[in-house]
C-alpha cells in the first residue's frame, strides 16, 4: 500500500462490509429520458482524427448531433448526417444507391478520411436499410484506401453512452492478431480524452509497463493488436459488447473499479501493476505524488458536499462508479443510484465499496422515479438535459449527466475537477438563495 494511502477500505471490508454485492436492485421498464447513442459521436469524432460518423438518419437525428456536439466545431467536422427523405421512407427510391452515392461524394471532398463509420439510427431500423452490406459494399469498393464499419446508433437499440460501445465493438475485428508468443500487453479500453490518456500512459511507463495500447486509437492505422497475451483495462463501466468481442479473441480483462476519484484510480492503476508484477515499492513510487496532488484537490470541496444528499437518475453508466467516488471520497449520503444498465461483473468491485443498503435502480419508468426523488427531497440530482429544467423548477439542484460524459473526469489530475462538477450546482444555488 502506498505510504501516502488512507488506511484501506478494500471492496467487502471493513466499514461497508460486502457493500453492495449482493444487494437487491429495483428493475424497472417504461418511459425512459435517456439520449440516443448517436450522441457518442460528439466525443468520438474528436478521439479517432481520420474517422468520419455518417448517420443515416432523419433531421431530427441531425439536429441531436448538430446541437449537441456544434459548440465544438472549429473547421470540417467529422461527422455528417445523410437525411433519410420521405421517398426513401416511403420505398420510393433506392436508399442504397443513394448512400453509396453520398459517400462517394463526401471521399471526394475529403480524401484524409481513412475510417468511415456508417452510422444507423431509428429510421434506417424503420426501413430496414441495412448498413453492415452497404459497409462491407462499400468497403469492397474502396478499400484499402479507406475502411468501411457501421454500427447503430439508434434510439430503439442504444442509450447514450452505448454508441460508443457500438462504435468500439465494430472496430474489435479488424484489430490484428497478436504475433505468436508476444509479451504481454495491456490494452486500456475506453474513449479518454488525448490529455488524460497522456497522463496514463506516463504513469504505466513510470511502473515499467511498456507495451501499452489504448482503444479506439487516434488513428484508423493504430488499431493495437490483440490475443491471449492482451490483458485489458476497462476506462469506462459502459463496454460490455466491446469486452465481450475482445474476450472472443482471447483478450482477459482485468477486474478493477473505474479510474474515477483517488481511490478508484490508485485502485484501477495497481490492477494492471499487479498482473504485470511490478513491485509495490515502484507502484507507490510512481504513483505517490499524483495521489497527494488528487487527494489535495477533492478534500478541497468536502465541505460544501459532505452530508449532502445525491439522486442519480439512469442515464450514462457511470453513476455506480460515480456514487462511490461522492460516498467514499467526498462523504456523499446516496438516496438511488440509477443506471441504464447495471454489468454485475464489470461493477463488481464497485458494488463492493458502496455503502450497504444503497437504493440500486436499472432502468427507468420515469413517474415513479420522479415521485421517489420529490420523496428524498435530495440537495443534488444528476440527470439528463431534459429532467434538468423541470427538478431546478422544482427547487432542486441539478447536475447534467452528458457533462460527465463530455468532461475529463479520470485519473488523479481530474480529480478535482470531477468534485467541482459536483459542487458547483451547489455553490451557484447558494449564491442564489443569498
Ligand atoms: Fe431521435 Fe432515433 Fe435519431 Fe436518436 S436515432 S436522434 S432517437 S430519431
């Protein structure tokens, strides 16, 4: 343990006991108020420099990427919208030679596109255009200059945060194999930001890990490659198709928390340290003066958030390893922590540090988690864009749940940042009341 470390509270120890292992979850289906998966582009457009996001979609679908990810447009985005018209709805016209016609267009005018994503949405589903042949067609034709992949992004298939699984599971395939006998690697799987996947990868060098690769790459030609020997490291709690596709090559994850707040950091860090042997006295070495500098700046913001009561209504995934971070770190009292989906296994050691008795939810049914939320009377709700206005209309602070998405909040250098997402709805309300 690292000499800078609190005393331990490992996952089914100590005050927590087996935290919530075992505990029951409230299931529930019905209206739900969850983004789409297209919303995934916003952030993977900026990861992945010579890839291109075609949705087929309709303007609604346009307008989604349009509004959500246009504040962050500079020159030539990397993502576009082939509107679905209503002749094509209505049969009218062949959607296929229209698409095949678009992309043509768009490689003409943008020959640095080296990965070209097709990208379905709810009415390419409703008409059935299906966009893994237009792929492979299109690959056929203009492959290997440029790689064609789909996956969907729809509302009837995807949540939020799920777009990115999609998009990283399309790419798993096309990942080479691992060269017969290599030395094992460690494959990081999970979109972070360039500044914290910088910041990781100093750290790895420092414990002496040297073959370290991350998914998705930033470039189409970086794909890492993959086998027995990969050993992978889950960034983000919302890739269960991307796991299991790596697991089909032979890839075995690591069991870990998620690299949010100290802790789950120093925890997620010493995972990978520990299957590739590196001693405990170079682990703390490295990783001594990250911890002090995070544990500094999230004590920085207890005193506004100890006490303080949170809701978390489903939206992005990573409200477990979220509500662990507030109740351990920042003494956080949880009324429900709500999820999309809740991945038993790669929560695991999640589950084991939340407070025994947490209320867990997976899936939505809207009005009856509106009513339990008015019945905690919480001092902080995270939710999505739409629930916002409505709650803070109602007295209640919010806290958007797409900036958690959109924010770098892993790793000890944001983990300061990550409180303050927290703290600051809390600041500004009390600013107001005064
Ligand atoms: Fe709406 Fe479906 Fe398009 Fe998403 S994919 S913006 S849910 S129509």
């Amino acid at each position: 343990m690292n000499a800078l470390s609190p005393a331990p509270r490992l996952p089914g120890t100590g005050a927590g006991g087996a935290g919530c292992t075992a505990a029951p979850v409230l299931r529930e289906r019905g209206q739900r108020e969850v983004f789409c998966g297209l919303t995934g582009i916003v952030w993977l457009h900026r990861k992945i420099q010579d890839a291109f996001f075609l949705v087929v979609g309709s303007r609604t679908c346009a307008h989604l990427i349009q509004s959500a990810a246009g504040v962050m447009i500079f020159a030539e985005p990397r993502f576009a919208t082939a509107i679905i018209e209503e002749r094509d709805l209505a049969g009218l016209a062949d959607a296929n030679e229209e698409l095949d016609r678009v992309v043509a267009r768009l490689l003409e005018r943008r020959p640095d596109i080296r990965l070209l994503f097709l990208v379905g949405s709810c009415p390419s589903e409703v008409i059935k255009l299906d966009l893994s042949r237009a792929a492979q067609r299109l690959s056929r034709r203009i492959h290997p200059d440029v790689r064609v992949l789909n996956y969907s992004g729809s509302g009837i298939e995807t949540t939020f945060t799920q777009g990115e699984d999609a998009c990283l599971a399309a790419l798993v395939p096309e990942m080479p194999a691992e060269p017969a006998g290599a030395a094992p690697s460690l494959l990081v799987v999970g979109a972070l930001a360039e500044v914290v996947e910088d910041q990781m990868r100093r750290l790895f060098d420092a414990m002496g890990i040297a073959r370290v690769h991350f998914l998705p790459p930033r470039r189409a030609n970086e794909l890492a490659p993959v086998g027995p020997n990969t050993l992978m490291l889950l960034a983000q709690p919302f890739l269960a198709d991307t796991a299991r596709a790596l697991a089909g090559r032979g890839a075995r994850r690591l069991p870990a928390p998620f690299p949010l707040g100290v802790e789950g950091t120093t925890m997620w860090l010493r995972a990978a340290a520990e299957a590739f042997g590196v001693d405990p006295t170079r682990f703390a070495a490295a990783t001594a003066a990250g911890e002090a500098r995070a544990r500094g700046a999230v004590a920085r913001h207890r005193e506004r958030l100890a006490g303080r009561k949170i809701f978390f209504f489903p939206d992005s995934q990573l409200e477990v390893p979220l509500a662990r971070f507030l109740s351990r770190e920042l003494d956080m009292e949880l009324a429900e922590v709500g999820s999309p989906y809740l991945h038993r296994e790669h929560l695991a050691e999640e589950l084991a540090m939340l407070p025994e008795g947490t209320a867990l939810s997976e899936g939505q049914h809207l009005d009856r988690q509106l009513d339990r939320c008015r019945d905690a009377r919480p001092d902080l709700v995270v939710c999505g864009l739409g629930l916002a206005n409505p709650l803070e209309a109602e007295g209640m602070a919010t806290k958007w749940s797409i900036e958690l998405v959109f924010t770098p909040i892993q790793g000890y250098d944001q983990a300061g940042d990550l409180a303050a997402l927290f703290s600051r709805p809390l600041l500004r309300r009390a600013k107001l009341e005064v």
